[in-house]
C-alpha cells in the first residue's frame, strides 16, 4: 500500500514559512495606523508623523526584516531591522499609546531575528523607551496604570513565548538537517543498492553463459573435429539446444533442459547425450524417493551437473562417468564420480567451479570435489529442499 505524503516540501520548511507571521504583523499594523486615525486628539501633525513612522517601521520589514527571518542570527540584517524598529516605533508609542498593539508583533520579531540575548533587551526597550514621555509630560494615575499593565502583560507575553519561538526554530533547523542528510545517505544507500543489484545480475548471466551456451561452443567444436556423420548429427542437435539456451536467457525462464521435464528427467538427458558425444559410459541413477523440488533448486543441480560434466570432457581424460541424484528428507545430493585423472591439490579452481560452488552456497548448500591424482574425482552438491511432510 502506498501513502500519500501529506508533509510539506523539503524546500520550505515549516519553521521558514511566514504566512502567520505576516498576517498578525498586518492586523497589528492596520490596527495602529486606525488607533491614530481615530484618536481626534493628537491632531493633524501628530497623526501625520505617526503614520509615516508606522509606515516606516512596515517598509523596514520588507526591505530588511523578511530577508533575515531563517537565515541565522549572523544576518546584519535582522540587527539593523531592529534598531530602526527601536528608532521608528518609539515615538509612535509615545504620541498614541493604543499603537503598543502592535509590539505582540514586534517582539516575537525581534526573537526570529536576532540572539536570544539580545532580542530580550529589544523588547525591554521596546515597552520602557515610551515611558520616556514622562519626563516631560508627567502622566495621571490612570495613564500610568494602564501604562505599566499594558507594559507588563506584553513583557510578559514576549519573554515567555519569545524564548519558545527561539527553541522551535533552532530544533527545526537541526531537524531539517537531518532530513537533508538522511536523504543523502538513502540516496546514497539507493545508488550502491542498484549498483550491488547490476553486479549481482552481471555474475549471474555471466555464470548462465558460461554454463550453456559456452559448454555447448566446446562441445560443438570437438564434435565437428571427427568426420563422423554421427557426430555432426549431436553437433547440429547441440547448436540447436545452444539457440534454445540463448531464448531462454533472453525471456529469463528457466533452463532449457528443464522446459517440460523434471529434473531427473533433465540430468537423464544431459549424462545421456554426453555419453553419445564421448563415446563413453555415462549413466545416472536416481535413489531415494522421487519427489518435486524447488525450480531453485532443479536449476542449481542441473548447472552443477552440466559444470561438472564440462570438467569431465575437458580435463578428465575418464573412461566412464556416474551421475546419482539421492533425495533425502531436506535436501537433493547430486554425486558425479568419474575415473579420469583426479584433481590436482596445487591448482586453483577454475572460474567454472567457483561459479558452481557459488550458485549451491546461494541457494544453501555445499560443493566439495575429492579425488587424488590418477584416482577418478567426487563431485558432490548438496542443496537443502526443506523437511517433507512424512504423515502426508
């Protein structure tokens, strides 16, 4: 099943959107500029300069503080936004006191763009530079009351979620980071995946040639070495098993030989055709009881046999070959006993065998090849079938 991925794009993060932001900082700056707009006692000049301040302090946003949201605190940027916010607010606070809405915006900025630190002395600034005021117009007791409530619920409000706003952003950059990286390094895991998997099937069809179609090369050349009317008929009957090997691997289906056959039937075949081409004894034997195995496992044992029949013809020099396939309650033994030359200790296998001893350890099983010099050799493969049901 495959889920739909709701989250959103890598190259907007969360943290880094500022949608909600903006659209308190505009009610809040709608709201001030109506704040002076209402207030008939400022008059004409004081409503001027404390809309063109506000108007200041949004234009400030737009050229500098926008930029320096999700960049870092190294950004001068955020610095120089808040010092001018500092400069062009404070007087607005002063001269129309409603417009203090407009510091729930302001302060939760300063803690986006600047140190943690230092965006606690903006804010401090932010609420106590107006008070300067009263220096020079000493306030009543309401005016002051409303002054320090306004004051501390806003202080109140900026240094406990400021902070908090501080903490969210740094996790989430750190996050993100991991994302990125995670993301490589699947990238990365993906790439070696493919590459691991082209590898694999590289030495699989190289190994699937060699077994087939370069077996049946050989066997075609020494055939068509003797004049021999009946060799040239098993050479033109194993150029055409060659051509059905090719189609087979170009489909990926199973060996030829085991197209309709089973796999007794198969190595029959095989120990019998060798037999004719060599004109030696080549038999096979079939113990224990018959039954259907894995084509896994059909496939394995028929290679083997054909490799090591392959070795037989090439290197052995026998005059007779024995195939047996024994069926025990988990696996199927596949024996090949010849009584040619041996094996010599000294030599080192040959790409032949290592891919056969390759494909039975795949598949769970073992290869071993015994034989002394001048004694005949034991080829045994051994691949696990699975417990049989006995009560069945």
């Amino acid at each position: 099943m495959k889920f739909r991925d709701n989250s959103p794009p890598r190259s907007q993060h969360v943290f880094m959107r500022l949608s909600g932001w903006e659209l308190l900082y505009l009610v809040a700056f709608l709201a001030s500029v109506l704040f002076v707009i209402s207030d008939d006692t400022l008059g004409t000049a004081k409503q001027v300069t404390a809309i063109v301040l506000l108007g200041g302090c949004l234009v400030a946003y737009v050229r500098l503080g926008r930029r320096s949201v999700g960049v870092g605190y190294r950004s001068w940027e955020g610095r120089t936004y808040v010092v001018l916010l500092i400069v062009l607010f404070t007087p607005v606070a002063a001269i129309c006191p409603p417009t203090r809405f407009l510091l729930f915006a302001l302060c939760a900025q300063c803690f986006m763009m600047i140190p943690k630190n230092q965006a606690r002395i903006a804010v401090i600034i932010f609420n106590v530079a107006p008070a300067l005021e009263f220096l020079v117009d000493p306030p009543s007791l309401q005016e002051l009351t409303v002054f320090l409530g306004v004051t501390l619920t806003v202080l109140a409000f900026a240094l406990t979620f400021g902070p908090w706003i501080v903490d969210v952003i740094g996790q989430s950059r750190e996050r993100a980071s991991l994302i990125q990286q995670l993301e490589a390094k699947r990238a990365e895991v993906a790439a070696l995946s493919a590459e691991r998997g082209a590898l694999a099937e590289r030495e699989r069809l190289a190994g699937e040639i060699h077994d087939t179609l370069a077996q049946g090369f050989t066997s075609i050349i020494m055939l068509l070495q003797q004049p021999d009317p009946r060799r040239v008929e098993l050479a033109v009957q194993t150029a055409r098993e060659n051509l059905a090997e090719a189609r087979t691997l170009i489909t990926e289906l199973s060996p030829a030989p085991l197209s309709g056959a089973t796999l007794e039937e198969a190595l029959g075949r095989i120990t019998s055709k060798f037999g004719e081409e060599l004109s030696m004894s080549a038999v096979f034997e079939v113990r224990g009881d018959s039954r259907a195995t894995p084509t896994k496992v059909d496939v394995v044992l028929l290679r083997a046999a054909q490799e090591a029949l392959a070795n037989v013809r090439k290197h052995a020099r026998a005059g007779s070959v024995t195939v047996t396939l024994e069926y025990t309650p988990e696996a199927a033994r596949l024996t090949l006993q010849d009584d040619g030359a041996g094996v010599d200790p000294s030599a080192a296998e040959g790409y032949g065998l290592r891919g056969m001893r390759a494909r039975v350890e795949q598949a769970g099983g073992t290869l071993t090849v015994t034989g002394p010099p001048g004694g005949g050799t034991v080829l045994e493969a051994v691949v696990p079938t699975g417990r049989t049901d006995q009560g069945a």
